[in-house]
C-alpha cells in the first residue's frame, strides 16, 4: 500500500481556526525547529492575513517571523496560504505580488489557493503570476452543499482546475460538511477528473467527522492530508497528527511522520494555550443543523458579538436560520472567505432590523453587482437583487473599479523612495498608524517551556512584576529570588 505524507498546517491554520492567530511570533519559533525535525512533506507557514493581526493587535514586525522561521526550518517545505487577488479586503496587485517576491526571496516557494466560486477561469491569471514571481500554487477544489453543488459540478470543476496544470489540487472541506458517505462518491470523481496531478485533502473538523473522511479518501487514493499538533488540532481546525497517524498505520499504510520529535512541540503549544488562554481544539460532536445554515465556526462567534452589541444574543438561531435564507437568494455561494462574511452579516442585519433587506452592506450591492464574483450578479434571485440595487447607494457602485495602483504610485503615497518594501507593505495592510505604533512598541515577548534552560526561566521569573520572593525547592536543590528595595533581582 502507498505511504500516506503528511501536510501541517498548525502555524497557519491551526493558529487562525483556533486562536485567530493570537499566538505570538516567539510562541511559534520555539516550536518551528522541532516541526522541522517530525518528517512532514510540508508546513504551512504564513498568509498575508496575518501581517494585519501581527501588526495592529500584536505589535510584532511579521518579517522577524518569515525571516528568522525560515532559517530554523531547513528540512521541510515551507507554504503561504492564500493568493494575490483573493481575500476579505482587495489589496494593490503591485503589493501583493511584492509580498510574495519576498517570500520566495526567504525559501518560500509554495502557496495553496482558491477562488471562492471555484472559478478556474479566473484562477488562471493567479497561477500564472506566481509562477511567473516563482512561486508554484496548489490549486483549491472547494467542496459544498447545495442543489448546485452536484456531482457533475466536481467533475467539471476538477477538470477545470486540472487544466491550468498547477503543482497540485487540494479538495478542501472547509465547512466540515463531508460524510464518509459523501466522500465514498465524491473522491472518485474527482481523481477520475484530474488527471496525474497530484491531490491533497484539506478538512476542517466543524462536525466531528473529517479524520473518518480522511480515512475514507485514502482508502480511494488521496494519500497527502493535512493535520495539525494539539492543542491546535481538532474542534474548527484540522485531525490531530497523533490520531491520524495511529489510524493510518492501523490501516496498514506507512508514514514517516515522527510522532515522538512531536511530543515536545505538543507540550510547548498546551504551555502556551495555558499561559496566554487560548481554548484547547478537542473533537467536536455532531450537528446536522450545520448543513442548513453552514456557516463557518469562527463566524458563529462574530453573530454572537454583532447581537450582543444590540442586546438580541438570544437571536443567534434565528440569524443562523435567516443565513441559509440569505445564502438560497443569493444562489447558493461557497461559504468561505470573503463570500460567508457577506452572507452571514447581511443575515445579522436582517434579524436585527426586523425586516429583510430594510438596510444592506455595501458588500451586498458589490456581491448584486458582480463585483466579488460574476456568479453573484447571475446567480441571485431577482426580486432580492432588485431590492438590494434599487436603492440611492447602489449607485454609487454601478461602473466601479478596483483602484490597482503601481509600486511607484503607493510609495509615493506612504512615504517616498526611502521606504523599505517591508514598511510600506506593513502600511499598506495595517495602517500606518499601527505601524507606528509597532516602532514605539519595544522589545516583543518572549515565550519559555519546561525544556528550556534554567537560566531563562530564571530570567523570566525576575521579569515578573508581581512577585517579590520566588522560591524553588526540589531535593538536593533550593534556589531563592528575591526584589530588593530599588526592584533589581538579588
């Protein structure tokens, strides 16, 4: 039987399913060089997304991360996530395919992509940039649940992707809707329909049931999944490594995963989680309301704020039910990024108003116009588009453009020739008010877990503010801290 390898994606996924990526870059240096050393054929390693949270929330400089995690990692293929074009909020091409000439430019030379219509058509142009920067792209097969979401969809669909000859394709589960049954009918078809290329199966664990899928699809020949470390694992993330390796070798299948070079990196993450509050991903049950209103797990946090805001948190089933009413009108888009954002707060505000449609985003019109996607304008149901567009404010959408300026046009605009590629593109991200703030922001945190020297953790304890006397006591051993009058360490 073949040998199943294994794709890790707890630093990028795992970190922005679970935590929303608030784990710190010193967090994920410790750990990255023992990853390195487990055997996983690739990790996923970062997404421009991330350049916004590490700068505004963290004040951290997300170029220390891909400079100095690159360095530690020697063994295994490093991979963005994510695409030039794509994403909740459009960014200049020119500074887009800046950001991944530096990424190629620190050894990474992988990305795994979508279109959120499974549009192959225009997915084209996005492969063909990053080749043409270096860069070889995975190309994603989203997978969904809807009357036009049929079998001979993925047939056609993968046929389509296939053709634009990518390094791989990737069936991505992103809403965690697949059955094992499901899956029986619908890896075929898409192995039948992709040619020699190799495949890849991505799955988010929303409903409990994606490492039985992934014992399925292997079975039928999708021999790369992708898995991620507890506690990053499980819950809206991906399997645990630790349970799909124990049931993949039960099978009677290979892997070269290590999972004891593991364990330390495992311990380091619950230290982490513990330290900062971070949940810890566990299995998930069942939920057939999932296939109603399929909204993503992180968004069901976001619908619990935007009530609580107006003080209707008791509403959450009904902005859950008026969600699957929205996504049916508007034709039945993918749940994923930025389409599901669109959807689900359009559904918020349709409960909160009291009356459908009595106010729409500007997300709405732009979606009725086409704007996110030609499917959006073809696919609505006409009464619902006439009603969203027939309002003052679509006006001022009609005939719009993406504004693309070039490199040139956005450094004189930020700040001039002498600017860094690295600080414009943080500016242009995360503002420059927060990138400011990032340069008056000091030394970044560091993290320590029990492996580590005794002298750091000594010096981390005399950083420790509320403590006066520390003392620890073992047999044969006694050490004493303590702060004398002017707060230095004696």
């Amino acid at each position: 039987m073949s040998d199943v390898t294994f794709v890790d994606t707890t630093l990028r996924d795992g970190n922005q399913s679970l935590w929303a990526y608030n784990m710190r870059t010193a967090a994920m240096l410790e750990a990255i060089e023992g990853m390195d050393r487990a055997g996983f054929e690739s990790m996923e390693f970062f997404s421009a997304t991330m350049i916004k949270k590490y700068v505004r929330e963290h004040k951290e400089n997300p170029w220390r991360w891909i400079r100095e995690g690159t360095k530690r990692a020697r063994n295994t293929s490093l991979r963005m996530h994510g695409s030039i074009r794509g994403g909740l909020e459009k960014k200049p091409t020119s500074v887009a395919k800046l950001v991944v000439s530096h990424l190629v430019d620190n050894g990474i030379r992988l990305t795994r992509n979508s279109n959120p219509w499974n549009d192959y058509s225009v997915f084209k142009q996005e492969v063909d940039d990053l080749r043409e920067l270096g860069m070889d792209a995975v190309a994603n097969i989203i997978y969904s649940v809807s009357p036009r979401h049929t079998d001979e969809y993925y047939a056609q669909k993968a046929r389509e992707a296939a053709a634009l000859k990518p390094y791989r394709i990737c069936f991505k589960d992103v809403g965690g809707m697949l059955t094992p049954e499901r899956t029986r009918t619908l890896v075929p078809i898409v192995l039948e329909n992709i040619g020699d290329i190799p495949v890849e199966f991505h799955a988010h664990c929303n409903n409990g049931l994606a490492p039985l899928n992934y014992l399925e699809a292997i079975k039928l020949g999708m021999t790369t999944i992708h898995t991620s470390v507890p506690p990053l694992a499980n819950g809206s993330a991906q399997p645990s490594i630790f349970n799909m390796l124990r049931n993949v070798r039960a099978m009677g299948h290979t892997a070269s995963v290590d999972e004891k070079a593991l364990e330390p990196v495992r311990e380091h993450f619950t230290f982490v989680a513990k330290r900062d509050g971070l949940p810890m991903g566990v299995p998930r049950a069942f939920d057939q309301s999932v296939y109603s209103h399929q909204v993503p797990g992180g968004m069901i946090s976001n619908f619990v704020h935007q009530l609580r805001l107006v003080g209707m948190e008791d509403k959450l089933p009904a902005a859950l039910e008026e969600a699957a009413r929205v996504r049916a009108e508007w034709g039945y888009p993918i749940m994923v990024t930025p389409l599901s954002q669109f959807v689900g707060t359009q559904a918020a505000i349709n409960v909160i108003m009291g009356e459908r449609y009595k106010q729409v985003t500007d997300q709405s019109i732009q979606y009725a116009l086409g704007i996110w996607g030609r499917q959006g304008a073809e696919y609505m149901d006409p009464d619902v588009k006439d009603r969203i567009l027939g309002r003052p404010r679509a006006k001022a959408w009609e005939n719009w453009e993406q504004p693309d300026p070039s490199l040139k046009e956005v450094r004189a605009k930020l700040g001039g020739p002498s600017m860094s590629d690295e600080e414009m593109i943080m500016r242009v991200y995360a503002g420059d008010e927060a990138v400011e703030a990032l340069q008056n922001a000091g030394r970044p945190r560091e993290y320590l877990s029990a492996s580590q020297p005794l002298v750091r953790l000594i010096n981390e304890l005399t950083r420790q503010q509320e403590y006066t006397q520390v003392y620890i006591r073992k047999p044969g051993f006694s050490l004493t801290l303590g702060r004398q009058a002017d707060g230095a360490a004696a």
